[in-house]
C-alpha cells in the first residue's frame, strides 16, 4: 500500500505549476486550469481571437510505455478539445501546447514515432521550459520513490 501512495506527487504537481507560470510568462498570458467537454486542461488562455492549450507533464528521464500512453492521450485530449473549440468558435485560432520540463521526457513526442507523428499531424507543439534546479531535483526524488517495478 505504501508503495502507491508515494505514486502521487506533490513535488510533480509543484513542478507542472511551475512550468505553466513560466510558459505563460514566455507568452506574455496567464494561463488557468479549465474544463472543456468532459476534459480537464491544465492550462487555457486567450488572447484576442486565439485560444491556447497546454498540457504538462513534469518527469525528468525517458519514459516507460505507460507513460508514453498518458503522454499520447494528453495529445489526444488537446485534439479533441482544440475541435470541439473550433466547431464552437469559428472565429478563434486554437494552438495547442504539451509542455515538457526535460528534454528527454520530451522524446516520446520529438522521436520517430506514432506519437510524433500524431502530435505533428494534430497541431500539438512540443515545448521544453526550463525550470528551478531545486524543482527538478525534487521530481528526481520524487520519481525514485514512485519506482513502482519492484513492489
């Protein structure tokens, strides 16, 4: 039981607040949590006619295949989201973020691979912020002690 309780990171959740602030701050928007459909979004912003989607993942290092997948359906999402926008609001130019704070996390969507591809073909820009050394080593930790293979 111990083991799945330390899957939950206050140190991850920390680390994606984080990069959304600084994200935004590269855009010059301010980016809030929001609900669209039945998807929850980590961060929405608009400016003028154009509407932003970002989801974030905080992992440091490649990820395994069920993260891979959960990378791949936040791709999923953002497409999903970014139609049902675009039917509801014509007008408006929807872009779409998945945000990364390590550029080797961010391979599942830069390599050769349906993931990529998908992302490219659905309009989902890759981005890497760069974040506090402390914040990434608490994801460090945080993720050793997730290391749930063994238990």
């Amino acid at each position: 039981m111990q083991k799945r309780w330390e899957s939950r990171s206050d140190a991850q959740l920390y680390a994606e607040e984080v990069a959304l602030r600084r994200f935004g701050e590269q855009l010059g928007v301010n980016f809030v949590s929001r609900v669209v459909g039945d998807c929850h979004l980590d961060g929405y912003a608009e400016v003028g006619n154009t509407i932003i989607l970002v989801e974030c993942w905080a992992h440091i290092g490649p990820a395994r295949p069920a993260q891979r997948n959960k990378v791949r359906s936040d791709v999923l999402k953002l497409t999903l989201v970014q139609r049902l926008l675009k039917q509801e609001r014509p007008d408006c130019t929807v872009k779409s973020y998945m945000l990364f704070i390590d550029r080797e996390a961010s391979q599942t969507l830069l390599n050769n691979s349906w993931g990529a591809d998908a992302a490219q073909e659905f309009d989902v820009s890759v981005e890497i912020v760069s974040i506090e050394p402390e914040v990434i080593e608490a994801v460090r930790a945080a993720q050793q002690r997730q290391d749930l293979r063994n238990g």
